[in-house]
C-alpha cells in the first residue's frame, strides 16, 4: 500500500481509518481540516479557538470513526462534529441570547410597520458606516441562539444546501429554511435598530 493516500476515495479513506491507519488519518486530515478550521472560525470569530475546535473534532473522528455508519456522507458527519463543538464552544464563554423575538419585524394592527424602517441610503460618512455596518452584523450573527447560528453560518456562509444543513443540525429541510428566514429577518432588524439608533445621535 502506498503512503500517499491523496489519490484515494473517501470511502477508501475511512474505511483504512477505521484500521488505525494513521496514514489514512493524515490524508483525510489534510483533505478537510482547511474547511473545518474555517467553520469554527466563522462560529467562533477567534483563531485560537478555531484551531483548538479543529483539534477536538480531528480527535473525535479518531475516536468515534467506528461510530460512523455510512448513511450519511462522510463530510456532513464530519461537519456535525464540528458545529457541535464549536456551539459548545461558545456556551463555554458564557450565556448565549435565547430568543430573536424583538429583532423581528413588529407590525400594527393595521398591518404597518410597528416602529421605524431606517433608510439604509448612503450618506457622505458612507464608507464610516459600511465597515460599521459590517462590525454591526458580525456581532449580530455572534449573538444569534445556537439553532439559528448554525442554520445561517452553514447556509448563508458555507453555502451548504437547506438538505444537507438539515442533515448536520439534524432537523428537516422546511425547519431549516423556517430558520434561515428568522435568523435573516432577525440580523435585519439589528441593522435597522443600529442604523436608526446612529442616526438619531447626529
């Protein structure tokens, strides 16, 4: 058997790694641990903790390779590991927010807008505002409870599909886009409320 495996299935892959073939082990590594490190990040916000996700989930798949069945493709276990140590990475740094209730859009009776839409035109501090805007939304996604940041990180940047985000947070496909749209609905409203809330200072 060769030592370079880069050639190799996946499928060929874990069932070497299945042996305790550390070569295997290193291959599939190699194959996946750029995207798992980019996933914690996106989580995370933090390089430190991104790279020791990255640890913990290669040495989960080490430990648990026997536990994986087959059924589901070898990447989307692999990224069930990860978004559930990344999660419980972000409880370990303190409470997370529970409810998006008051970002989403509140309406009349009449079927109006309850409070204030901000107009998002450009002004002369345009450039000022898009990297605040940018801050703004980093820190929103951070905030999001954990079902919906999971939902909107694998979705909106991973650019997964709403079945295979579904199979890693292991719900169906309509619970997912039900998510994504609160989650999106949610980052709208903090951006308005931000906005409004710059706007009323000057």
């Amino acid at each position: 058997m060769p030592a370079d495996r880069t050639s190799l299935s996946e499928q060929d892959l874990v069932a070497q790694l299945r042996s305790r073939d550390e070569v295997a082990f290193e291959a599939l590594l190699a194959r996946y641990q750029g995207k798992v490190y980019r996933l914690a990040l996106s989580f995370t916000k933090n390089r430190e903790d991104a790279e020791e996700i990255l640890q913990d989930v290669f040495l989960s798949v080490y430990r648990k390779i026997a536990s994986f069945d087959g059924r589901s493709a070898f990447g989307t276990w692999l990224y069930r590991i990860a978004v559930n140590a990344a999660l419980m990475k972000l409880r370990g740094r303190g409470p997370v927010q529970e409810s998006i209730e008051e970002d989403l859009p509140q309406f009349t009776k009449g079927g109006g807008h309850a409070r204030m839409i901000a107009d998002w035109s450009e002004g002369p501090e345009g450039s000022l505002l898009g990297k605040e805007r940018a801050r703004v939304v980093r820190e929103a996604v951070e905030n999001l409870p954990p079902e919906y940041k999971a939902v909107l990180v694998l979705r909106d940047l991973e650019g997964l599909s709403n079945s295979e985000v579904a199979e890693i947070v292991d719900t169906t496909i309509p619970a997912v886009k039900a998510r994504l749209h609160r989650a999106r609905l949610a980052l709208r409203g903090m951006l308005e409320r931000y906005v409004t809330e710059e706007r009323s200072r000057r």
